[in-house]
C-alpha cells in the first residue's frame, strides 16, 4: 500500500485550466453528483495533461505551495465518503 494518497481534484467552476503540484492524480470532473468516471492521469515526465472527460487541463508546477491551484479544486475524498 502506498505511503502517500493520490489526489484527487475537481473542476466545479469549468476552469480551463488548474495548476498542480503532482503528476499522477485523480481527476472527478465536479462535486458529486455532476462527477464523471473518477479517472488516474499519470503526465510522466510531461508538464500538462488534458482529462478526456472534462477536457480539464492540469499543469504542473512545482513552485506550488499547495497541491493545486485554485486552491478549492482539490477534491477531499474524506468529505465524499
């Protein structure tokens, strides 16, 4: 089992883009119930990666101090179970 868990971000305002400081994540589309499949994005050594649900574009930033920016599309799985 992994030491680390896997975030998972939303798009609620229908954002172009988010910034993030990871490169393997979740993305949910919006809140529950307006999700879509909750899908893994891996961007590898890439800078971007494009959600094929929502068309959501993730940036990596590593000079984030938070997991993502705008700091509301992190998506808490606590909060949803």
């Amino acid at each position: 089992m992994s030491d680390h868990p896997i975030p998972h971000f939303k798009n609620d305002s229908g954002l172009h883009t988010i910034r993030v400081h990871a490169r393997e994540f979740m993305c949910v589309g919006a809140t529950p119930p307006f999700d879509h499949p909750h899908i893994f994005i891996d961007m590898g050594s890439d800078a971007e990666a494009l959600c094929p649900y929502c068309s959501t574009l993730f940036v990596y930033d590593s000079r984030l101090h938070d997991i993502c920016s705008p700091a509301d599309c992190e998506f808490d799985t606590a909060k949803a179970a």
